[in-house]
C-alpha cells in the first residue's frame, strides 16, 4: 500500500532553517510528481511546492519562492523540502503527497517562533 513519512519538522526561530523529508513506499516512485502542501490553524491547505518525477521541473508559491527548495532522491525513494528565512506565517503542517494530493501522509509540524 502505498505510504508516505513525514519528518523534519520542529520549532525554529525567525530567519532559521529546517529540512521535511518525506519517505514513500508502496508504489514506484520514480514515476510521480510530488508535492508539498501545509495548513495553518483556521486556513484552508495550500500547495507550497511540486516537483517533477526526475526533478527537473519545480514550482512554489509565491509566498515561498526564493525562501524554499524543493527536491527528491529517486533511487532513496524520498523527497525533500529545504526552508530557509522560516518567517511565522510558514508555520503549519507540513504534507507530503504524491501527485497533488492523490495520496497524503500524516503531516509534520513546523512552528516559526521566537
């Protein structure tokens, strides 16, 4: 069955980094596009970051764009979310998905916060 892990996410202060990781399982994963969204409290989901199934092609929000990296290691079967300049209003669960959204993984959190 297909299963996608979170993992990397924590407290940081402003201006400060993290690394998501997302481990997928249950499917070949070299052949999906794959993508990030995070929720905030009383917001709807949003997409932060896509990235093609050799990683060739990537697109973010424009909130995020300049700040955030997304990227993927086909033969570890893991995709990869660098934040830097983490600001408050990136604090959220963070959601691996394969595709847009076609399968979920449990989320991380991700607190911005002096």
């Amino acid at each position: 069955q297909v299963q996608l892990v979170e993992s990397g996410g924590g407290l940081v202060q402003p201006g400060g980094s993290l690394r998501l990781s997302c481990a997928a399982s249950g499917f070949t994963f070299s052949s999906y596009a794959m993508s990030w969204y995070r929720q905030a409290p009383g917001k709807e989901r949003e997409l932060v970051a896509a990235i093609s199934t050799a990683g060739y092609s990537t697109n973010y929000a424009d909130s995020v764009k300049g700040r955030f990296t997304i990227s993927r290691d086909n033969a570890k079967k893991t995709m990869y979310l660098q934040m830097n300049s983490l600001r408050p209003e990136d604090t959220a669960v963070y959601y691996c998905t394969r595709g847009f959204g076609d399968y979920w993984g449990q989320g991380t959190q991700v607190t911005v916060s002096s």
